[in-house]
C-alpha cells in the first residue's frame, strides 16, 4: 500500500500535465484558472505528425469543483512537426484541442457507477490530464498531413519533390508498342 501511494506520487511529480486540485477544495462552485506553458512530457500525436517531447504546451484550463468531483475545460495547444503524406518534406504546425474532462472524487456515486477508463478519477488530490490530452490530439490532427493544401507530390518516375523540380518536369517515355514501329520505321528508312 505504502509503495503504491509512493508511485503515484512520484508520478505526480514528474508530469507537468498531473496537477494538484487541493486549492480547489470540495465546495461545489470553487474555480481555478491555469494559463500555463509546461514541457511535453511525451510524444502526443499520429504516425506522421505529432508535438514533439519537450515541446511547449500551452494549458488554458478552468479547473471547476462540481459535486461528482473536478471538472476541466479549456484548450491545450502545442506545436506540431511531421512528414508530408505525399511529398515527405517536413511540415510544421498548430494544433489546438477543447477539453471536457470530469474527473471524479474516489467516494462520489459516479466513482461507484463507472470504470476509471471511462471517467478519470481525482487520485491524491491530483487529476492526470496526459491521456486526456492525447485522445484528442490523437483525433484532432490528420492521418495524412501534407505540406500544402495543393502539394504535388513526388514524380512517379524518379521520385523527386515535384514542389522543387524544374518547371514541366517530365521523364520521356515510349509506349514499348511505338518504340517497336519507331524501329521498324528506322530501319525501312535504312533500306530505301
Ligand atoms: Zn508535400
Ligand atoms: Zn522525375
């Protein structure tokens, strides 16, 4: 039991996205504000794009008591680096996610009623916005970013970034069929 609490805590101490609700209290109504920028404690994103760890995040957050426990609403914003879907240059950008989050007291009817997967709970005086923050990166950025609304693309042929190619770039190429008559013809002319 001792060494639980004592893994909570130091879990507590060591993300910027766990913060203390002590100040708040249990009467219904208290509010908190934070507008803060803490250090990304991790990779938060898809594939291709993500706010890189270390990245600064920005919580604009109202931390509300209501009887079931802590309520959290705001955004979260943070900087997103990824690849090009279609051209894999990098990109760079914003991303900005609202959040709703209920976070219940340990002896409230919704901590009997729901698992904590579903509803996040108020543990040590302390509530974890990290997964939170995370599904809704997770469903705010796009599977396929791409460096431009209208990025070209790669050349089929030889695989360079069309967006950099010299103007009209193109490979030619014979239909094998006419490269055949092209030698036929050629070797008619030969003859005559
Ligand atoms: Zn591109
Ligand atoms: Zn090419």
């Amino acid at each position: 039991m001792a060494r639980q609490a004592n893994a909570k805590a130091h879990r507590a101490s060591r993300s910027p996205l766990v913060l203390n609700v002590s100040r708040l209290g249990r009467r219904p109504g208290s509010m908190l504000s934070i507008h803060e920028t803490v250090v990304s404690p991790s990779r938060i994103g898809v594939a291709l794009v993500a706010i890189e760890a270390g990245a600064p995040l920005e919580l604009d957050l109202r931390m509300e008591s209501v009887s079931e426990g802590v309520l959290v609403t705001g955004t979260v914003s943070g900087p997103t680096v990824g690849e090009c879907a279609r051209c894999l240059s990098p990109t760079a950008g914003q991303v900005e996610i609202e959040l709703t989050e209920l976070f219940a007291y340990p002896d409230s009817a919704t901590d009997e009623t729901t698992e904590s997967d579903e509803i996040g709970r108020v543990v040590d005086e302390t509530v974890d916005l990290e997964q939170p923050i995370v599904d809704a990166v997770g469903l705010a950025l796009p599977f396929s970013p791409l460096c431009g609304p209208d990025c070209i693309g790669l050349c089929p042929d030889c695989g360079i970034p069309l967006a950099t190619a010299e103007p009209g770039h193109h490979h030619d190429k014979l239909d094998p069929r006419w490269a055949k008559l092209a030698a036929l013809r050629d070797q008619i002319g030969d003859e005559s």
